[in-house]
C-alpha cells in the first residue's frame, strides 16, 4: 500500500498508461490496419508515448485542476471533503 501523498503520481501514471495505450493503438490502426505484426509495432509506438505522456501530465495536472476549480461551482458539503480531489478525507479516531 502506497502512502496517500503519493495519489497524484500513481494517478498519472496510470492514467498516461491508460490513455497512451488506447490512443496509440487507435492511431496504429487507423494507419496501418490489421497488419502483420500489428502488436509489436502498437508495444512500440505505445511505450514511448507513455514515457512522454507522464511527465506531461505530471505538469499539466495542476494548472488543469486549476482552470477547473476556476470554472466550476465550489464544492458544498461537509467540512471533511478534501477540496483539492473531491474525496473523503479520514478523521482522526475519538
């Protein structure tokens, strides 16, 4: 189990992995078509996507999350909702 702090990095990471296998895997096809040795060539146009993509991501992240607290209605409820991920935060035991 990964400690919280580390959310926003695993989020990326999967999210970047999610995004550059499909999209790669899109564009392969509507390139190529179903081509003999289509999956080596998709692992190998995907894999450096995705090294590119994290990073990106990884900095483009905050000012995306920015431009969209800007543009959205504040978030209304109970006084232990995170405001920065909308989630449920853990309060301490009594």
């Amino acid at each position: 189990m990964f400690p919280a702090k580390f959310a926003p990095y695993l989020v990326g990471l999967m999210m970047s992995a999610v995004m550059t296998f499909f999209v790669s895997g899109f564009a392969t096809y509507r390139g190529l078509g179903l081509v003999e040795g289509f999956m080596q060539i998709w692992m190998e146009a995907w894999i450096p996507c995705w090294f590119l993509a994290f990073p990106i991501i990884m900095l483009i992240g905050p000012i995306a999350r920015k431009i969209a607290g800007r543009i959205t209605a504040p978030v209304e409820g109970p006084d232990d909702v995170d405001r920065s991920l909308n989630l449920p935060t853990s309060k301490p035991q009594r």
